[in-house]
C-alpha cells in the first residue's frame, strides 16, 4: 500500500485559452454589432440597397458567431477541472472558432445567392440616405476592431492562440469589408448611375468571406480531429531521445489537445532502459509539449532496428 500522496506523479490538463479580457471584450462588440444589425436591415430594406441589406444580414450571423464565443470561453472555464474532459477544455475556444468559419461560409452563399437575385430583378436606391447608414456601420466596425485588437491573437495565459477571439475578429473584418464595399458600391451608383456594380460588390465581398473562412477552418480542423503534429516538433523529439545512448522511437504520436499545447505518446527502446522520467527530462524544454507519456522498452539480444516508416507514425 502507497503510504505517499500521488500529487508528486500528477499534473494539470487545463489546457484552455481562457482569456477573461477576450470574454469582456466579445461581449462589447456582441452589443455594438446587434444594434447596428438591426439598423442596417431596416434601413437596406427601406432604402433599396442590397449591399447595405446583405451587410446587415451579414452583422445577424455575426451576432451568433459572438454568442458562440462567449459561450465557449464560459463553457471552459467552467469545466476546466473537469475529468471527464480527458484532456480538459483546451479545444473548446478552437470549436467555437471553427463553428464561427462555418456560419460565415453560410454568410458567404446567402450574400452571393441575394446578390445574383438583385442583378436578376434590380430595385430602386435611395443612395444618399443608404450611404449614410453604410458609413455609420462601418465606423462601428472599425470600434470593434479595437475594442479585440487587445486580445486578438493571443490569450491571457502565456502566448496561446485563441480560435475563439480570432473568429471573432475575422467576423469584425468580414464586417468592415462588406461595409467599405457598400460604400464603394453605393457611391458609384449615385455619381456615375452604377445600380449594377451594388450586387457585384456583394458578391466580391461573398469570395472573400470564403476565403477566410476556409483558411480558417484549415486551422482549426485538424486539431479538433487530432491530426498528427507538424514534422519539425516530431523530428526534435526523434532527435533529444534518438541522440542518448542506442535509443530508438518505435512509436510516436504527437496531437494538439489544445490552441498550442501537444501531448505526445512515445514508446522507446533501448538496450539501456532508464525511467520514464529520465526521457521526458530530455524534452522539458521543447516549446507547448504539455503532456507526455513514455513506455520504455528493453531490447535484448541483436541489436534493435526499427522500420523508418513504423517509427514515423
């Protein structure tokens, strides 16, 4: 019977950005875009303008993306200690993130089906009051940017990437572009009599969006879906263990259970066997590598070889 406490051999899995900055801050931006959302569909709709009418709609989808933020940085602070999170809530921020590129991919297509429809049917434009309301919506854009300026990319602990505050900061931008395309849009409509180049604007603004949607689910993807770590981290571990006595990786698997944090499953073998320990004090210090669990493996009789391709896993 152990007659010591465990604490010495146990360690933390909290993981998660959170950051209570980036949560007030969302939450300023969450009420600045709702109002301003509901100013720019009425007045889209009163005035005729599908550009100032797809920006306002755009700011609706916006509103849920913060919703989303917000939820997610409560929701893993609340269950940070929580052991039935295995490796607690560290990819809760990047699943909020990852929701948020996926309502503005919605964001995207809706502003690109209205459009196409209002190049079909044109309507009538009151431009200079549709040009006010635009500006106005892009001067709140432009505060929102500020105001996550502070906590866009990184959180509080440490120097962690925060999906969660990016998406939202994404959205704020997508914001402020379809904004300045209105405008544009709106102008040229008004000086050179350019009804047309109005849904044009809204769907140039429609590709962009997709774009930083995709690049930001490109991000976030693989690490809700535990893809295996860049080759450089794997190529550094392979190299302080590889570099001790005849020490070969048979087995390694690297994944991120957080925005930086890795933990990492390395099964070693070696004529020469050491504790556990004495392997992961040969990774202290490689940057985020959080949680690692080591099985050393004796090799006896001829020496051990291992398959380069097994070894690579």
């Amino acid at each position: 019977m152990h007659i010591y406490t465990l604490k010495d051999w146990q360690h933390d899995h909290d993981y998660a950005v959170g950051s209570k900055s980036g949560e007030r801050r969302a939450r300023y931006v969450l009420i600045l875009t709702a109002i301003t959302m509901v100013g720019e569909i009425i007045a889209g709709s009163f005035f005729g303008s599908m550009a100032l009418l797809a920006d306002g709609w755009h700011m609706g989808t916006h509103v849920a993306a913060f919703m989303i933020t917000l939820f997610a940085y409560r929701y893993a602070r609340a269950h940070a200690n929580d052991p039935s999170f295995t490796f607690g809530t560290g990819k809760v921020s990047v699943l909020g993130g990852f929701a948020s590129a996926v309502a503005l991919v919605v964001v995207a297509f809706v502003m690109g089906l209205e459009s196409i429809l209002r190049m079909i049917k044109p309507g009538e434009i009151y431009f200079d009051e549709a040009i006010a309301v635009a500006t106005l919506g892009l001067a709140v854009n432009v505060a929102c940017a500020f105001i996550l300026k502070g906590s866009h990319p990184h959180g509080e602990k440490g120097e962690r990437h925060d999906h969660n505050i990016k998406a939202a900061f994404f959205h704020v931008m997508a914001d402020a572009l379809t904004s300045v395309l209105a405008i544009i849009a709106l102008l040229c409509g008004k000086i050179f009599g350019w009804k047309w180049l109005d849904p044009v604007m809204g769907m140039v603004g429609a590709l962009m969006i997709t774009r930083w949607s995709y690049a930001l689910i490109r991000e976030t993807g693989p690490i809700l879906l535990d893809a295996n770590a860049e080759e450089d981290i794997k190529a550094a571990i392979k190299k302080r263990i590889e570099s001790e006595s005849d020490n070969l990786i048979a087995d390694l698997h690297i994944w991120k259970v957080g925005p930086d944090d890795y933990a990492a499953i390395i099964s070693v073998v070696t004529h020469f066997p050491k504790p556990a320990e004495h392997y992961k004090e040969l990774l202290k210090d490689l940057k985020n590598l959080s949680h690692v669990t080591v099985e050393v493996n004796q090799c006896l009789g001829e020496p051990c070889v291992v398959p380069e391709s097994h070894a690579a896993q």
